[in-house]
C-alpha cells in the first residue's frame, strides 16, 4: 500500500508526518484490497487546517474524506473516522452479494413418504 501526504499552503514537520504514517497505515485493518492513500493538509487558514484522505481500492472507485479543525492531528481523527465508515460499508457490500455455496442449498427429497 502506497501513501503519500502533500500540503498546500505550508509545510509540515517531520514529526507531524511520522504522525500521520503512523495513523495511516491502520486503515488496512479495515480492508486489505486498499491500494494507495493520500493525504492532503491544507494550512490556508493556520486557525483551522482541513485534512483530506483518498484511498483507493481495488476494482472500484476511491473513497475520500475531509475534516476541518483546530489542529492538523485532530482533523485527521475526524476524517480517519468517516474513512473508516466508508471501508466497512464498502466490504459490507463486497461481501453481502456472495450467494450461499450450493451444498448448503436444501432440495426437498422426492421419495419421502407423506405423513397421515
């Protein structure tokens, strides 16, 4: 899994990037046919930065989250909150549309005799 974190209107530490990885990398947990996240932090207004996520899945369209707060660390909670959401009801929808293996199928018996 790819991740790379860009920022406009600013830079950001080493350390925030670390941070950042760190929480990033747990997304996986969730779904393991994620194949790239970006991270975007926007510090146009240093009094509350936006965080956006995008993460791109296999065989389907990506899924984005943003979140606006006081704090960089903060805002990501946020948005790793509604990221989250979006993976599980995405796996939600892979997995429900399995149909039942056929042994499990029952086929009422032809010869059974009736009961009186």
């Amino acid at each position: 899994m790819q991740i790379n974190i860009s920022t406009r209107h600013g830079q950001l530490s080493a350390a925030t990037q670390e941070r950042i990885t760190e929480k990033v990398e747990k997304l996986s947990r969730y779904f393991d046919r994620l194949t790239a996240i970006l991270v975007t932090v926007d510090l146009d207004r240093r009094e509350a930065p936006v965080v956006e996520i995008q993460v791109s899945v296999e065989r389907s369209e990506a899924l984005m989250a943003a979140e606006q707060s006081a704090e960089v660390l903060s805002a990501l909670d946020g948005a790793l909150h509604k990221i989250e959401q979006q993976i599980r009801r995405h796996k939600d929808k892979r997995t429900e549309r399995r149909r039942p293996p056929i042994k499990h199928l029952e086929v009422p018996a032809e010869n059974e005799p009736e009961a009186e």
